[in-house]
C-alpha cells in the first residue's frame, strides 16, 4: 500500500484529519465490504492517488468497523468521499462513480503532469543537478507551452548550459505580468552569457582563423574557446570539419568526444554529431 493510503481509526483520527490536512489535501472515502460498489470505488481511488504524497492522502473509512467516524461526517449512503483542507469539508461525491467523474473530481485537486515535471525539474536544479533537469523542463513545456514559470525554470537551465540561443526566445515570450524578479535575474544571465560568447579573445581568434583556415591548431584553440563560452555547436562543427579531412586526426576526434561527454542525456546536438560520426566511420 503507498505511504500516502490510510485506514482510519479513532486512534489516527486527529492526526490525519485534522493535522495533515493542514499541509495537504485529505480525501476520506467511506466504504463497507457488503456494498460492491464502495469498495470498487475506494480502490479507483487508491490507484489515482497513489504516488501523490506532497499533495494528497487518501483516509479510508471502514463503516462496518468505525461507525461512529461515519455518523460524525453525516455519511447517509455508500459510497462517499469527501475532500478535506484544514479539518474542514470542502467537497466530495457520492454515490457509484464512472471513471470519468473519477478524474473530473480529482483533477481539481491533483496536480497535472505538467506541475509534477516542473517540480522535479526545479528541485535538480536547486541540487545543481543541471544536465539531469532539463528532460523533466522540456517535458513539461511540450505539455503546456504557454506557462510562464515552465518557460522561466527552462530558460535558466539552459542559460546554466549555455543555450543561449534557446534561453533567448523563451524568455522575450514572457508577458508582462509574469516579469517578476526571477525573470529579471535570468535576462541579467542572459545578457552576461551573451557577452562572454562574443569576447575580445574570440574575436581575435576569429579573426586570425579567418585569415589562415586550414591551421589546425588555430581550429581547435577556436574550437576549445567556443565551447568554454558554451557555443558548443560552433565548436563542434569546426572539431568535425576537421576530421573530414583527416579522419585518424585522433586529437581532434578526443576534443570532439569530450565536448559531446559533457552534454546532457538526450541532448539534440550530441545526438547530431554522434551520427555524423558514425557515418564517417561505417
């Protein structure tokens, strides 16, 4: 049984109902082991909510066993399920229930996928752990493009990786009302990031690689300067430029494996460069 599914007793009343609802929503159902279909219900129910600990507790009521809990809810008939927030009624359903009005009932309460992601993502980004928070972000954007705080939890995890070109649009969306002080201090990032992308040393390498191309250690010091300003791609092109030309260049090729390591799982550009280099081998 999950953590979050209770059997209530008038030993574990106060603390479940009255004090975990004040942190989370307590869903008492109320069933009797003669009646089918409370007992259907009651499990619907239980494989809805399992798994949403942080958010909701699901508080079975056995009437046959704890009759005088039903009378002080004014249970009439079975099954009932009643919703309670700080030790107070707040809604609930009665009577035989499809699996439809199931969801309808629970999705007011329950969060969307899109709130759990978006949770998991901040929370690794929190842990620092930002390669492994961006899969959660992007799915949770794929659901709901539109909400503000996915496109700001995303946009700071790609500044973090250096996407600034994937930050910058995601950020010039945001409307107006939602410019709160986060988003301020990610156009700050996002203005830092585009400066170090375009230093004075770049420029100076760029500008002696543009007069002598097919210098190879002028490549890869462009190739490496690149991707420490995180313009990954840039320097990946130019690692495998290199390697058309000379396919057992094994230095280059190790610059080239070792960029494409440091990309986090999933991440498009890797998956790119990976087979252009499988191409070039097979």
């Amino acid at each position: 049984m999950s953590d979050n599914i209770v059997a209530i007793s008038p030993e574990n009343f106060q603390q479940v109902i009255l004090e975990e609802s004040k942190t989370k929503l307590i869903l008492v159902h109320f069933w009797a082991e003669q009646i089918p279909e409370s007992v259907e219900l009651r499990d619907k129910l239980a494989g809805r909510v399992a798994g949403a600990d942080n958010f909701m507790t699901l508080a079975t009521v056995d009437c046959a066993a704890q009759q005088a809990i039903a009378q002080q809810f004014g249970v009439q008939a079975l099954p009932t399920s009643v919703m309670v927030k700080d030790g107070q009624p707040i809604d609930g359903i009665s009577g035989p229930q499809n699996d439809q009005a199931i969801d309808e009932f629970l999705g007011k309460y329950l969060p969307k996928p899109e709130d759990t992601l978006l949770a998991q993502g901040l929370d690794l980004l929190q842990q620092q752990k930002v390669n492994e928070a961006l899969a959660p972000l992007q799915q949770a954007y794929a659901i709901d493009s539109e909400r503000a705080d996915i496109k700001k939890a995303l946009a700071d995890v790609y500044l973090h990786l250096g996407k600034i070109a994937e930050a910058e649009p995601l950020l010039a969306s945001i409307m107006m009302v939602d410019k709160d002080s986060y988003y301020q201090s990610l156009i700050a990032k996002l203005e830092l990031a585009q400066e170090a992308s375009n230093s004075p040393e770049i420029q100076a390498l760029e500008q002696q690689f543009a007069a002598n191309p097919d210098d190879i250690d002028l490549t890869r010091q462009l190739a490496v300067q690149y991707n420490q300003v995180n313009r990954v791609d840039e320097a990946l092109d130019l690692l495998y430029k290199l390697l058309l030309k000379d396919a057992g260049d094994s230095e280059s090729k190790k610059l080239l494996l070792d960029i494409l390591a440091a990309l986090p799982d999933g991440d498009k550009l890797a998956a790119k460069y990976r087979r252009k280099l499988f191409a070039m081998m097979y």
